[in-house]
C-alpha cells in the first residue's frame, strides 16, 4: 500500500505518493524528497518573478535631478518611490524617464510618454490626472540666531535674497512683483550654492523647498557650520502635485494603489526613508 505524505511549502499544500521501493530505500527516499523540494522552491520563485515580469509598464516623465524627490541615479527618492509603489500596488510597472517638465509635457501630448509625475492639473489638456499623492512646501528659510520677521512675500524686500532658478515665475505674481525691484536678489541653478549662502552669512534669507534644503544641508563641506538651527517662514502656499496619464486605468489603478500603501504604512516607510519623521 502506497504510503501519502504532506509536505506543506509557503503556505501551501502539496501531496504526492511513493512506492515500498523507495521506502525499502531510505537513502534514495532523502534524495528524492530534498531534490523535489528544490524543485517546488523553484516553481514558486519562478511564479513570483513571473508575475512581476507580467505588469504592464508604464512609462513615465519625471523630471530632473531633485534630491530628496529624484535622486541623481533617477531609479529613487521620495517622489519616485511613492509613484513606482502606488503604480506597482494597482497592478503597473513604472518606467521612469529623467526629462525637463516642458519636454515631458510635449511628449505626453504626442503620445511618447504613458503619463507624467508632480504636476498640477494648471497643466490643462484632456488626459486624467491622479489623487493628490504629495506636497511640495516652498518657504523662506533664514538663520534662527538672526531672528528676522517674514510674515508675508513682501516682507523680503528688506532682505538679501536667494532663490532657485525661475523662482519668479514660479512662485506667483505677488513673489514676482516683490522681487522685480528688489536690488539683492538673485536665483541660482544649485541648491546646495544657496544653503552655502546662508550659513556663511552671505544672504539673509533663502527661498526654495524645505525638504530639498535640509537635503543639501547635509552634503555640505565640513568647513561650513550647517548644524546652526534655521527657521522655516511658510510664506508660500504648499504646493499639492499630482500625476497624469493617458489611460483612465492607469490613473484608477494608481488611485487604487496609492491608498492601498498608505492604508498598509508603505508611505509612511518611504518618507522616513528619505526625511525621517518630517511628512512630505
């Protein structure tokens, strides 16, 4: 009589018979049963790596280089990494693309690009735009021991003045106005040039993301003191961003999936990867 036995692998059950033979055989049993273990183990990382290999892909605009959001490598940061988990959890592969928004833009519209990260719904046309999935905070950063009062943009006429490259059309006609006149302003295109600035005590007062400053802050040169303590004027409104896409699935999907990871703390794991206990 042929004996059953059960051997339950993952989770799963799996039921086969052998013969008196190799009962009668118990070195050739052992061989048997470790080789066709091996052979389950195999199966079951071989369906895994499947199924991930069938998600569709997406391919995607996400910008330049902007640590902590795009890391310089652009197969990381925060905003990457919620995007690609979102997407992943509603069943699509994201593929990302390092372009400038303009380029991005022209190539979605003309059908290269499946679909574009951060942006806002401002960018107009007929595609379908996401859920809200993070928060851009522009503010105006000045040095605590200096104790300078900003309670609004046109506070900063008194102040010399950094921002990033474009900060006056970006930022709104009110932040543009101030510093069309303004005799000590200027924009650079490197944000660590600004954090520079303002812990030598070459510019009161630097404007631009805070989680990109705290970011450049700590690729500094020992040379220059960045543990000084830095006050964050929130002058500016906070700047939710959205994705789009061409496919009114793949914006479902990510909606979908964009709750799922928040629900399950995978959002949570990714921000305090990237800026500790600080929420984007």
């Amino acid at each position: 009589m042929a004996i059953i036995h059960s051997f339950f692998l993952g989770g799963g059950g799996m039921l086969f018979h052998h013969t008196p033979q190799l009962r009668a055989q118990p070195g050739k049993w052992s061989l048997f049963v470790i080789l066709l273990a091996i052979a389950c183990v195999g199966a079951l990382g071989g369906t895994a790596r499947a199924q991930e290999l069938r998600l569709q892909e997406v391919n995607v605009g996400m910008g330049l280089s902007k640590p902590p959001y795009i890391m310089e490598s652009g197969t990381a940061g925060l905003d990457y990494d919620i995007a690609k988990q979102a997407l992943a959890a509603g069943g699509y592969k994201l593929v990302g693309q390092m372009l400038p928004q303009t380029r991005a833009l022209a190539m979605l519209r003309a059908g290269q690009l499946d679909g574009m990260l951060s942006t806002t719904e401002g960018i107009g046309g007929q595609d379908y735009f996401t859920d809200t999935y993070i928060v851009y905070q522009n503010v105006a950063t000045t040095l605590t021991s200096r104790n300078l009062k900003l309670r609004q943009i046109e506070d900063l006429s008194n102040y010399s003045v950094a921002a990033f490259q474009n900060a006056s059309m970006v930022l709104g006609d009110r932040f543009g106005l101030v510093v069309s006149g303004h005799s000590d302003y200027r924009e650079l295109p490197s944000q660590i040039t600004q954090n520079k600035l303002l812990f030598m005590g070459r510019v009161d007062v630097v404007v631009g993301d805070r989680l990109i400053f705290r970011y450049f802050s700590d690729k500094l040169e020992p040379q220059i003191d960045s543990t000084q303590a830095v006050t964050y004027h929130r002058i500016f409104p906070e700047s939710p961003r959205k994705a789009v896409f061409r496919d009114a699935r793949v914006r479902d999907a990510f909606n979908a999936g964009l709750k799922i990871i928040r629900a399950n703390s995978s959002y949570d794991t990714i921000v305090k990867q990237y800026v500790g206990a600080a929420r984007p």
